[in-house]
C-alpha cells in the first residue's frame, strides 16, 4: 500500500473537504481518502501509484491550490483499519 500526502491550500470546512475526497474517488482507485482543513492536506490509500500530474489536476479542478507531494509505503495502524 501507499499513501500519498497532498497539501491543499484553501479548503475551509467539511463541504471543501469532501469535494476534494470526492474528485480523488472519481479519478482513482483508492482505498481510502482524507481530507483535512486544519491541516491543510489531503491523504490517500491506494495499492498502486498514482500519477502526480494527474493528482495535481484533479484536486486543482476543484477550486484549490495544490502544494507539495509526497508518497510513502502505508503502515497498516490496526487490523481493521488503515
């Protein structure tokens, strides 16, 4: 597994957030997504590589600014969840 971290500059409140997780859903196939206002970010679970251009211009589509990248292998937190 591996999760991407995405800063997302822009997003205000749970409605930015789901836009955001709901234009990752649509455009990949990922087993979870996470968007955070507060933090700024957006974290996605998938089992194969995403391409960051792609990424880029999906969540960019949305109306938000898209930041820094970062992919690291996913370390399961328990056994029924990620």
């Amino acid at each position: 597994m591996l999760k991407y971290t995405v800063k997302v500059d822009g997003m205000m409140c749970g409605m930015c957030e789901a836009h955001v997780n709901d234009a990752v859903r649509r455009a990949f196939d990922v087993k979870k997504v996470k968007s955070s206002h507060g933090k700024g970010q957006t974290e996605i679970i998938t089992e194969t590589a995403i391409d960051e251009e792609k990424l880029r211009a999906v969540i960019g589509e949305t109306g938000y600014t898209v930041g820094a990248v970062t992919c690291e292998t996913a370390q399961r937190r328990g056994l029924l969840s990620w």
